[in-house]
C-alpha cells in the first residue's frame, strides 16, 4: 500500500539525514540501507530507487541482510511499527491465533537465526500462520533469500510500484 512519499527530484535536495528520515517510510529504520541509497542519489523515479536497493542489498553481506530483515517489525508486534507496518497488517483476528502467530515467529527466530518478514498486504492472520508453518520446513539459504525478496516486495508496494 503506497505511503505518502516527496516527489522523487525532491529527495535529491535533501540532506543524509532527512532523506533517510523520508525513505524510513518506504524501508523502515535500517541506516545502512538508507545511507547507502542516499550516496546512490539522484533517482529517475521511485521505481530506481527500489532498482537500486535491490542492488545494495543483493551486495550484502549475511549479517547485514540479517540486520535488514530485523529492521522490518515482527508480525503483531505494535512496540516501534511504522504507521505504514500498522496499515498492511490490519488488526488482531483473535488471541488463539495471535498467541500461534507468535510462538511460530518465536521458533523460526530460533530456527534460523533472523526475522521472519513476509509481505502481508491485508492477508487475515490464520493466512501468514498457514505461509509460517510452510516457511519453517525450509532451509536457512532459503529462508534468508526469501525473507529479503518479502522485505523488498514490501518496499516496492509502499514506494507506490507494486511488488515486484
């Protein structure tokens, strides 16, 4: 769901500080992520600007995929949710399925190491518990590329390009 986002020559004025403050909308709080795209600057359109995070990102190192993934904010959880996170999240279904949601996050965090981040786009819980429960059968390698394509389909949807 598109956020509220300055038009695109706009970010080119702005200094590292504010554009990361602007872009935080669009990729959440990660300041490696967001200092890396400042110094890509200028952009021709939102659709670069998400081009050349996935560049950055595919250039990453492990540990710092890791750290971007955990920079989105746990399913759920309303502690440090960006209003945009609130939107495509909706609201608690019911506290059965809210406590599940949590437990499996709570496992896959201790299965592989990192966050698990999916792109929930309005889907009711019981949909991202049945996409957990699937998730949790696969391999770390997998897990890791897969959460990082949900984390940049988000960024794409909220930067108003439609996940790609």
């Amino acid at each position: 769901m598109p956020v509220a986002l300055p038009p695109i020559d706009e970010l080119d004025r702005l200094d590292t500080a504010d554009f990361a403050g602007a872009m935080a909308l669009v990729f959440e709080a990660n300041p490696l992520l967001l200092e890396r795209l400042a110094r890509g600057r200028p952009f021709r359109s939102y659709a670069a600007l998400i081009a050349a995070a996935r560049e950055i990102v595919g250039r990453m190192s492990e540990s710092e995929r890791v750290a971007l993934l955990a920079s989105h904010p746990r399913i759920g959880s309303r502690e440090a949710m960006s209003p945009a996170s609130r939107r495509e999240q909706g609201s608690a279904s019911n506290a059965a399925i809210e406590d599940e949601l949590s437990q499996l996050q709570d496992q896959y965090e201790r299965t592989f190491g990192f966050r698990f981040v999916v792109f929930v786009n309005r889907r009711p819980r019981q949909a991202i518990v049945e996409v957990l429960r699937r998730r949790l059968n696969t391999t770390r390698e997998i897990e890791l590329a897969t959460g990082i394509a949900e984390y940049l389909a988000i960024c794409a949807d909220r930067a108003g390009i439609g996940a790609v």
